[in-house]
C-alpha cells in the first residue's frame, strides 16, 4: 500500500512539473543567446525535488533568465517550485529590477509556504549591451568562460528565500560575443562526501578551455556527475552571440 502511494506522488510530482518546466532536448535561441538545459532527476526513484529554470523574452526586449532549487523532494517541492517559477514569470512583466524581483520571492515563500526554503538566481540580459543585471539568493555562483578561463562570479549579497528579511543587493556583469555562462542547481557540486568549494573548484576546471554550450554541460556532468546524487540537478549553459 505504502509502495503503490509513492509511485502515485511521484506520479502526480513528474506530470506537474513536466507541465510547469519546459525541457528542451535541443540548443535554442534567445535574442542575443544561444541556450543549452539540463535537468536531471534525483537517482532515488522515489524523490523528486523543486529545480527549475526560465528562459523568456520580456516586453523591453531584454531577456529573462532565472534558475532556482527549492529544498527538499516530493509533491510538496514540486508544488514549490511552480509557485515560485509562475510567481517570478509573472513578476517580472512589471519591469521591476531583479533584486525586487528575488525580494518579492522572498516575502512570497516566508508567508505562503514557510515550510520551505529555497535559492534562486534571476537576472535581465540586455541583447544590446551585452549587460547582466542580476541578483540571487542563497545560489551558488554562476561560472563564466571567457577566451578558455572560467572562474565563479562574485555573486551580490542575498540569503535564502524563507531565511529571513534581510534585503538582496544587484550585480551587473558585462559580457562579451562568445562568452559562456553556466548557472546550476547545487546537486552539480554538493555531494555528502564532497564539499560545495571543492565541488565548484571542479567545475570550474571541467569548463576550462569550452567553447560550445553543449560541450560545456557535457564537461561539467562528467566531471561532477553520480549516479549516487540525492538531489535534483538543472543546468543552463548561455553563450553571448
């Protein structure tokens, strides 16, 4: 009875987020970008978590790009992550700057589902000038490839959305044509054995040396990807056209 209950949640958690999170099995095009995602499902047949990413053309024309994890597995993560995704797609439409956009989600998951935390990274790119203006939350720092380097970005100051109400500071980050960016949920670099830091330092060599956005996520499961991971992972790779 019990086994037959969670084939049914997960069930249900898979179908909502297969309709909330469009996948895409082929690189696509967004004004000024070339996009490549990944989502992988936590080995565990049993767990399905909250990661989710949007990728949206918005009314200034600028583009909306967004990854966020929402903590723990199940129906109830899963629930999360279409509130939090629908609330930023629909936030952003006003036109508000993304450390509003991230404040917004904020106060949305302390008083709405308090059970909860989550991270999330959210920025603007501006085809024109080439400009990220963005802000984050508890997320683990995007990864730029620039002429065969890749290092972290220094992420602007913000906590976890749910873990209190401190306020969320705005970064920019001038790119450059042919310039990648890999933003990830945390299951590409936590492991139980493994620190985040030594999970990154990984990362960023696996994406030493990449000039192409598939390549770039291929490297960065192979260096880091387990068949033993009880989290979910996203991954999106940008590369500035």
């Amino acid at each position: 009875m019990l086994a037959a209950e969670l084939a049914a949640e997960r069930h249900i958690a898979l179908e909502l987020q297969r309709a909330i999170l469009p996948l895409h099995d082929e690189p696509f095009d967004l004004p000024g970008l070339r996009a490549v995602v990944r989502y992988l499902p936590a080995s565990r047949a049993s767990r399905v978590g909250g990661d989710w990413y949007i990728t949206a053309e918005v009314p200034d024309h600028t583009v909306l790009v967004a990854l966020g994890d929402v903590a723990g597995h199940g129906l109830e993560a899963a629930a999360g992550m279409a509130r939090l995704r629908g609330a930023l797609a629909g936030l952003a439409i006003t036109g508000a700057s993304p450390d509003r956009l991230v404040g917004w989600l904020n106060v949305l998951v302390r008083h709405v589902a308090p059970e909860h935390t989550a991270s999330v990274i959210a920025g603007y790119f501006d085809p024109g000038s080439r400009v990220l203006t963005w802000a984050q939350a508890g997320h683990p720092p995007p990864v730029l490839v620039r002429g065969g380097c890749a290092r972290p970005v220094e992420p602007p100051d913000g906590i976890l959305l749910g873990a209190g109400e401190d306020s969320y500071q705005l970064a920019t980050l001038q790119l450059q044509p042919d310039d990648m960016l890999l933003l990830y949920s945390d299951g590409l670099i936590e492991r139980r054995d493994r620190s985040i830091d030594a999970g990154l330092a990984t990362l960023v060599r696996a994406a030493r040396g990449i000039g192409d956005p598939e390549q770039l996520i291929a490297a960065a499961l192979g260096a880091l990807g387990s068949t033993d991971t009880d989290d979910d992972t996203c991954l999106l790779a940008l590369s500035v056209r």
